[in-house]
C-alpha cells in the first residue's frame, strides 16, 4: 500500500509542476473536453544485441482518463523476458502512469511509477520526464530513470541504475540550436557515471525538415573495478555527424536521424561509430494511435569497440 501511495503522490506532484507552466496543463486525460476510456494493447519493445542477448517486453495499459494518444493516465502491466545463449530470465511489471504532451511542442509532462519483480529482485521503477519553455527561444527538460542493468551478469545480481539529467536547448541563430545535457548514473553496485552531451543543430532545408547534426558525448565511471556487471569503461568520448529528419506528414509526425561517428575508449585509438533511427507517430486524436520506433546502433561493450544494439518499440492505443 505505502508504494502505491507513493506512486500517486508523484504523479500529483508531476502534474501540480506541469499546471504551474501552462494553466492548459492538467493530470493525464483531464481537460474541459470528456474523458474515454481505452486501452494500449500490445504495447511492446524488442532488443537484441551483437553478444546474444535479447529482451522482450510486452504489455497493455488501461486507460481510463483518456482524452488523445499523448494525454492520458491510468494503470500497465508488462511481461519482461530476457535471453542470452541458453540462459533465460523472465519478470512482471505493474505500475501507474500519467501524461500531458503538447504535441506541437513535444512539451509537458510524462509519470510512470513501477514495481517491477524479476528472478527474485523487486525493484520500483520509472521512466518520466518534464518539459517546459521557460522563453521562446529556450526549453529546458528534466529526466528520471530507475531501472534493472540489462545485462545477464547484472540480472543475475539484481544490479540496477538511477538516473537523474537536466538539458537546455537554445536557439543561438535563425537556423541553428544548440542542446546541452548533464546528469549521473548511479549503479547499486556503488559505481556512479557522470555524463555530459552536446549537440548542435543546423536546420539545413526547413520546408524539408531536414537538419545536419553535430553530437558529442563523454561519461565516466568512478569505480571501474566492480564485478563485471555491464561495460564501464574509465573514459568514454564519442563525436558524431549526422543527418536528421522531422516533419509533419498527413498528420503524421515522421523523424530520423543517421550519424556516422568516432570514439575514444580510455586510453585507446579511435574507432568508429554508427546510428540509425526512425520514428512514426499517427495524429494524437486519431480513432486509434498508433507510435513506433525502430533503432541501430553500434559502439563500444563487453567485447570491444565494435558492439551493436538493435532495437523495435510500438504502442497501440485504441479508445471507446
């Protein structure tokens, strides 16, 4: 019961913030219009790796404050199951979930609070986020994130990860932007992770929506001697060009990115990098919402500099 309550109190505050910014802003699936009721089913996300290991997650939510694919709350359950050559591991998710977005802005709020049961670990988990514009030029989010390490060493030991980030973008000229985010991870095993990511956008052809990109990341880890739970190198540095795409398209939100990079491990040379990503969201208010999100990536892990990840998201949300 004491968690329960815990996940409404933080919903109730993520909604007063998101009030706060914008008198428009109200809990997930309340405005001046009628709330319906629906249900997101499947909502799902698929990973694999070049090391073998894959996580299914499968789920549904029930909506009863509903009022468009990016305003709503209500309650999920989601199966998780994860392989790795021979070995397996499998785990439940229940939890409460919020969301304000201005689908024009991409800003608002989005609160979900989890408990999540896996191999005998019990862990409360979240993934929410907050948006606002404090000027129109500037915009300034904040992250959360608690999760399991998906690694198999790392399920195993029951390992998991907090996270906390702050960024800012602003606009410096006509066409381009600028985003800066800071933040930490700390690892139960008493390694923490600062990082640090700078990104430039140009706005190359805007009746196009098409940008040119300049990314660099870097983190750390203060404690490289722990079990080996998950790839955590000393010094992490990564700079990457890339093309990005955004546009509204019958109603559709339709984006991506490709980038081609290179990073330095610690002390080593440098190699070199990839990312792929593409993204489809229907119109907020359409009879049935639908979003995806299909991802590649290869960098530095366990087995050295050329690690990839694959990755596929949907969520399917159909009203009454």
């Amino acid at each position: 019961m004491n968690k329960i309550k815990k996940c409404i109190l933080v919903l109730a505050l993520l909604s007063q913030s998101a009030q706060a910014q914008e008198s428009t802003w109200m809990f997930g699936g309340l405005s001046s219009e009628p709330s319906k009721i629906a249900v997101g089913v499947p909502v799902s996300f698929l990973s694999t790796d070049s090391e073998g290991f894959e996580a299914y997650k499968v789920g549904a939510q029930l909506l009863p404050l509903y009022q468009h694919g990016d305003n709503y709350s209500g309650i999920s359950y989601q199966f998780n199951k994860y392989t790795q050559n021979g070995w397996a591991k499998e785990g439940n998710q229940l939890g409460l979930t919020s969301k304000v977005i201005n689908p024009r802005t991409a800003l608002g709020y989005i609160a979900n609070v989890n408990v999540n049961s896996l191999g005998g670990h019990t862990l409360l988990t979240t993934d929410s986020y907050i948006g606002f514009q404090p000027t129109s030029s500037t915009r300034t989010e904040f992250i959360l994130s608690r999760e399991w390490v998906e690694t198999q060493n790392a399920l195993n030991n029951g390992i998991y990860y907090t996270l906390g980030a702050a960024s800012i973008e602003q606009r410096l000229l006509d066409r381009l932007s600028g985003i800066v985010m800071g933040g930490n991870m700390y690892f139960s095993d008493t390694n923490t992770r600062p990082f640090f990511r700078l990104n430039l956008i140009y706005d190359a052809l805007p009746d196009y929506g098409v940008n040119l990109q300049l990314r660099y990341r870097q983190y750390r880890d203060t404690n490289t001697n722990v079990a080996n739970n998950y790839f955590n190198p000393n010094q992490y540095r990564e700079t990457m060009l890339a093309v990005g795409f955004r546009k509204l398209i019958e109603g559709w939100r339709i984006s991506g990115v490709a980038g081609l990079g290179s990073q330095t491990i610690n002390s080593d040379g440098s190699t070199g990098t990839q990312l792929l990503e593409f993204a489809a969201t229907s119109p907020s208010v359409a009879s049935v919402f639908f979003r995806t999100r299909i991802g590649y990536r290869k960098a530095a892990g366990f087995q050295g500099p050329d690690y990839t990840y694959s990755y596929f998201m949907e969520e399917l949300i159909i009203p009454f």
